[in-house]
C-alpha cells in the first residue's frame, strides 16, 4: 500500500518529481545524493491521510513555522539519489506532517525516510511563500554545473551582474525567468542561515544562487522550478561556449533587451 493509491492528482504530482529528478541526474546536476526537491502538498490532503499515524518519532524543524500548521510536505530523503528517486519516489522520500507546535514535523508515509538535509530552508522558505499569499507549491536546491562555476568568481557574486549577463545571452532567458538571479553568499549546507538569507531574496527573485554550492528556486509546481533554472543555465553555458571559442559574448544590446520586454510585458 503506498499513500499513492487511489489519489492520482497526489500521484501526479510525485510523478512530476520523480520526472524532474530524472532530468537532474541526466544533466549531471545530482551527483550522489546532491540536491533535494520538497513540495507543498497540502491541497491533496484527505480525512484518511489526516487520520495516518505518524511512523517517525516527532523531530525538530529547527524553526517555529507558524504559516506550515497542518501542512504536509512531499520530501526527498536525505542521502538519496535524485536517479533512484526517479524510479522510485516513495522509497527516496517521504510525506511529512508538521505539527501543531509549528516546530516539529513527522514522517507519516510510505516508508520512514529521514527528509533532506536541506529541510530548514525547504520549510523556511514555504512558510515564507504561505505568508506572502504565494500560490508557489514546490521548492528545488541543485547543483548545476555551470552556474555554480561562475559563483566562484567575485565579479558574477555583485548583484544582478549574473542576472544581467544571463539575460543577455539569449531573449528567453529573461521572459522565461523574468526576476532574475538573486545572490546568496557562501553558507553551511542545511544551516537556519542559509534558509534566512535565501528568504530574504525570495521576495525579488524566483532563482537564488548559493555560492559554491547550488541553487534554490521556487516555483508553482517542481517542472517550473526546473524550467527556470534551466533556461539560467542554459544561458551560463552560452556564455562559457563564447568564452571557449576565444571572445567575450557582445550580448543582448541594452535595446534589444528594452524591446523585448515591452513586446513581452516582463518587469524592468
Ligand atoms: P540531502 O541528501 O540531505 O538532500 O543533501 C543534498 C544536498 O545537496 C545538500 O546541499
Ligand atoms: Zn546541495
């Protein structure tokens, strides 16, 4: 029996994540167990999975939520691959059940698996998109080769210098990922800090950046979250194929990006 059964948009949903996984580990994004997906999945809760006991002990957020009472989370496990997670998404995640406190959470399905180690931010951040009246579901840290490169280097750390560059590279690249790239500097993985900083740039930016690390992005559902970094990366690829032909890409002129954005009503 898996949570599962008999609930195909809750399925769909965790089939979207075992989707997305797959294509994390295709693009050389999820090296062993790197990067971690969570989604709110409140909204497919029943009576009967409300009434499922817990099959963890209660364990500490970290945090007092208060926006996450009564909210259930579809959670990648902690040290599992984003590949197998593909073929298998009850058995590299778990459904999890904040409790009333706000502070602690439970795991109540399929299979007890511990949630990643990114949990702090994962919730820290839903919490923060409840409050703002987000219709954001899903949240996606990852390690995408190329953008990571560049957060290694001072120049592409300034704000909106990346977000700038990326943009020009290619016109979809700001109609499809029109706020841009918000910069995080260096934190501990799975640190309360690293989740605080992140929040405080999810209010201008879908897309953040963690320096020599990842990203950390939000979105409606897991696809978008995806699609979003994507289209980033695929612009930081462009401009490192430039580099490696032996020129500085010229870019998008400051025309060009005006008038794309009027034609496609994105924000300055
Ligand atoms: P988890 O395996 O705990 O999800 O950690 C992966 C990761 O990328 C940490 O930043
Ligand atoms: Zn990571």
């Amino acid at each position: 029996m898996s949570i599962l059964d008999n609930r195909p948009a809750l399925a769909r949903e965790v089939g979207q994540v075992a989707e997305v996984a797959g294509y994390l580990w295709q693009k050389g994004w999820a090296e062993r167990n790197g990067g971690n997906i969570t989604v709110n999945i409140t909204e497919h809760v029943d009576d009967a999975i409300r009434a499922l006991p817990a099959i963890s002990e209660p364990k500490a957020i970290g945090a007092t939520l208060p926006h996450l009472k009564g909210c259930y989370f579809y959670c990648k496990g902690t040290n599992k691959r984003m590949r197998d997670l593909a073929r298998w998404p009850m058995e590299n995640g778990s459904v999890i059940r904040i409790l009333d406190d706000c502070a602690h959470y439970e795991i109540i399905a399929d299979l007890p698996v511990m949630p990643t180690s990114e949990l702090p931010s994962h919730l820290a951040v839903h919490n923060y998109l409840i409050s703002k009246g987000s219709p954001y579901k899903a949240s996606l840290h990852t390690h995408p080769i190329e953008l990571v490169a560049m957060s290694h280097c001072k120049k592409y750390l300034e704000k909106d210098v990346a977000t700038r560059l990326l943009w020009s590279m290619i016109p979809e690249t700001k109609a499809f990922c029109p706020r841009g790239l918000g910069i995080i500097p260096y934190q501990l993985p799975g640190s309360n800090i690293l989740a605080e900083s992140t929040i405080k740039e999810l209010g201008d930016y879908d897309v953040t950046l963690w320096e020599k690390h990842g990203v950390f992005a939000v979105e409606a559902d897991i696809m978008q979250a995806f699609d979003q970094v994507d289209v980033l990366n695929k612009s930081a690829q462009i401009y490192i194929a430039a580099k490696n032909m032996g020129f500085e890409p010229d870019g998008m002129t400051d025309a060009q990006m005006h008038e794309m954005t009027v034609a496609f009503k994105l924000p300055k």
